[in-house]
C-alpha cells in the first residue's frame, strides 16, 4: 500500500468512521477470525512508518508512534529509551524500548484523566525531542517489531491494530478499519441475543471504563454506573489490560457469576454480577407524557445495522397524538455513513446537505444530500453527549 492509498482510504474514513477489508466468509466468527481471513500483514503497513513521511510534521510523526505503540504487549509501551528515568525495560527496539507499564493510580474519572493526559504529554513531549535526531529510524524499529509479529497467529489482527492506531493520531479517534464479513454480520442483525451483565467497556488510563449499560440489564441491577472504572475481575487486576482481554474475563455462562472491583468517584466499591441472556433491540421506542407534552421517544443503538432506517421510519408511522419527538443518540458510536445518512433523511427534506466530505489528496469537495422526504414536520429534539461520535455527529449536526 503506497502512501497516496492510503490517503484515498483516510478520505472514506473521515466521515464514514468505518472502512472494510473484503473477506469472503459472513459466518459468525471472532473477531480476530475475521482479521485473519483478510491476510492482512504487517508489511502492508511499510508505507506508513517510513522516515521522511513520518517526520512531515508533528502530527505524522506521533502517528507514526502510536503505529508502532500497537504492535507491542498489553501491559507495555514504547518509549524513547532513557536509564536515568528507571523505567522497566522488557527489551530495547533501537533507539527507543518496551517498558512495563505502570497502571496510574485510581482515583475518580475526572482526576484520573487528567494524570492519563499528563503522562501521555510527557511521553509525547519526549519523543517529540528526537524529531531531528538521526539516530531515529521509525523503519528500523518497525522492522525488528514485524519480526516478532509475523511469526504470531495473531498478525492479522495486529496489523490492523496498529493501522487504527495511526488512524487515531492522524484522523481522529472514531476513526477505524473493520473486516467487511464482521461489518456484514453486524449490520444483518436484528436482534442480538447473548449471555453478559450487559454493560460497554472503553479504556481510561490504564483502565476499563463503564461507557453505558443496557437498560435493566444484569449490571445496572447490581448499581453499577456510568464511568465506573473496574479495577478487578473476579479479584484480578485489569490494570494494563486490553480491552478485548477486559471483555473476554467478564464472559461466562448463564446464572455464572462475576466479582467486580470498581473505582466510583474517590472510592472502591465491590460488585457481583450474574451474569443473564440479554436481547437488545437496535432502535427502541416508547411514548412519553412531560409536563402534558406529549412525545415520541425514539433511541438509536447503533448506525451499523442495515434494518435501521425501516426502523425508525416504522416508529414515526405508529406517532397517534404526539406532539414532538426525541431522537436519543447518547452513547452512540456511530458506524455506516449510509445510515446517518438514510436517519438524517427521516427528518429533512429532499435535497438538503447532509455531510460535506473533503479529500485530504486532491482538496476536491463532495456533498451527501438527504434523499426521499422528511417523514415528519414535528419539532425534533436531538440527545447526545460525549459517547456520541461519528455517524451520531454527523445527524445532529445536520438535523441543528
């Protein structure tokens, strides 16, 4: 992949937050299974992590940082090696090493992110300094790097990593590759049915965070809240834990259950979940009576799912006596720019601009217009916070 191609993929990427690899296979499989059937490699990458290129300017360079930050252990990073810092090395890549990562200390959400976000400016800062060294060689470092990975199972899913990784330096952090098979598979399902305590994870610090929890569902039953971070699982750290590892320990049969240590504001609270089969609807709907104002609620899950539009159309055609609606994209992540497009539709008229997309290679400018018809003329309240991204901005923002 040269660089100019990958420049076409970041103009895809910049308002659709998902871009496929084609596979052939749609069955159910993991997602690291997915990866694999791609034949994604790590030389693929070679294009992005060449000297020059990476050295354009600050932004392509801790890009090109945080590329080669994915390829390496969870529970580490790389950092330009200095012995005066202490630091535990794990082993030395050139002029840079892989050191163990030291969880920052819990505290509340608010607190711990603001010493997340001063310990990665000091580690942006000192890799900043070697910028105009010479005796940095982001090839090299990626080769000795790729050895170690070609030889794993896991290449594939690695390499991907490590594109989303430069993706979120460079773009933006809702910004990301998927398989086409998962994305398919994804966007088919009506109706997931599945055994958990039904909560979503992110990643603050060294931690993973409660993003949202499904209503009444076996973890909001137990208390737990939003921006939770959990400190443990069934009385293991998760300190330095990727997600996906977070994911796979809080996973287990139906009516099992699952210990929990979390960190809520300034203290440690313990929790035991049992875990249940869940089934979550994409799009969910009820009628509200506020102050004598009658409403139509209406929330979106997700803009992965092909059946949204229907949907939501499907909901608009049951309102009665309503006098306004609610569209609810809290938590939402976004997805398939088709959708926010086919949503944003449901409620503006024909022709009006959607999303404007400019092309990072050439500056050329494209419109994406609503199409079909406003289904609707009530007043439209539109429900968003920090959760929201991507294909959730992009209809609030044309809906305002």
């Amino acid at each position: 992949m040269n660089r100019a191609g990958v420049f076409r993929i970041l103009i895809f990427l910049f308002f659709s937050a998902t871009f496929v690899i084609a596979t052939s296979a749609q069955e159910e499989k993991p997602l690291a299974e997915h990866w694999k059937r791609t034949g994604l490699k790590a030389r693929n990458l070679e294009a992005l992590v060449e000297d020059k290129a990476c050295r354009k300017s600050d932004r392509t360079f801790m890009s090109c940082v945080s590329l080669l930050s994915a390829m390496i252990p969870s529970g580490t990073r790389l950092v330009p090696f200095d012995p005066e810092l202490g630091e535990e090395i794990v082993r030395r890549v050139g002029v840079a090493a892989v050191v163990k990562e030291e969880p920052v200390a819990p505290a509340g959400a608010s607190e711990l992110l603001r010493k997340v976000k001063e310990k990665r400016e000091n580690t942006r800062s000192r890799w900043l300094k070697l910028k105009g060294s010479k005796s940095l060689s982001f090839a090299t470092i990626f080769a000795e790097l790729r050895a170690g990975l070609e030889a794993s199972i896991f290449e594939s899913e690695t390499s991907a990593k490590a594109f989303n990784a430069y993706l979120e330096v460079f773009n933006d952090p809702h910004t990301y590759i998927l398989p086409t098979a998962y994305v398919m598979r994804e966007s088919q399902t009506k109706q997931e049915s599945f055994i958990g305590i039904g909560i979503q994870l992110g990643r603050l610090g060294s931690y993973p965070i409660i993003q949202s929890l499904l209503s009444g569902g076996p973890a909001a039953k137990a208390g737990i809240r939003r921006n939770d971070l959990i400190l443990s699982i069934d009385g293991q750290s998760t300190g330095g834990l990727s997600l996906e590892e977070a994911s796979k320990k809080l996973k287990g049969g139906p009516g099992t259950t699952v210990s929990l240590l979390l960190w809520r504001d300034t203290r440690p609270v313990a929790v035991e979940v049992r875990r249940d089969e869940l089934k979550k609807t994409n799009v969910e709907t009820q009628s509200l009576n506020t102050a004598g104002i009658r409403l139509k609620y209406i929330r979106v899950g997700s803009f992965m799912r092909s059946d949204l539009c229907n949907d939501v159309m499907q909901a608009l055609m049951e309102i009665s006596d309503e006098q306004g609606i609610v569209l609810d994209l809290r938590d939402n992540g976004g997805g398939l720019v088709d959708g926010a497009i086919c949503l944003a539709s449901v409620f503006l008229p024909s022709g009006k601009t959607v999303v404007r997309v400019k092309e990072l290679a050439d500056g050329n400018t494209q419109a994406y217009k609503a199409r079909g018809g406003a289904l609707t003329n009530l007043p439209v309240t539109v429900l968003v916070n920090s959760g929201s991204a991507s294909a959730s901005e992009i209809v609030a923002g044309a809906l305002q």
